[in-house]
C-alpha cells in the first residue's frame, strides 16, 4: 500500500518547527512503494554531528510511529 504524501507531509511539518529554531530545516524529497521515506536536511541539520541522530531518533521514528507502512527514512542531498 502506498504512502500518503500528505500525511508523511504533515508529520514532517510537525517536526520543522524544532529543526528550525535550531537553524536547521527537512524537506520531504520522496516517497517509495517500499515504505522508504528520503528527506534533505537543510541548513544547519544539513552538516551538524546530530543530524543521524535527528534522522533516525527523531523523524523516522515518529514517521514510523504514525504511519503504518512506513519502514525507513533516508537522507539524500
């Protein structure tokens, strides 16, 4: 079953404001019938020594958390 942009969206929108206030920001780049969600880091998150940690403990996990289907959440530039 494919992955709702809009829902993946708005989990991601909900995430931004943090990311933000740290100089940083996530853009939703695409979404595979895999269940494999790529985001670009952006600004400080784009070269910060967190920004794994970011991605895995924070965006895939609560992308994981509230979408069924989701399976994994990759950076790319």
């Amino acid at each position: 079953m494919a992955l709702d942009k809009a829902e993946v969206s708005k989990v991601i929108d909900e995430i931004r404001p943090s990311l933000q206030y740290d100089g940083g920001d996530v853009e939703l780049v695409n979404i595979h019938d895999d269940g494999t969600v790529d985001v670009r880091l952006k600004g400080a998150c784009a070269h910060c020594m967190g920004s794994i940690m970011t991605l895995k403990g924070g965006i895939e996990r609560l992308l994981k958390e509230r979408i069924p289907g989701v399976k994994e959440v990759n950076a790319v530039q």
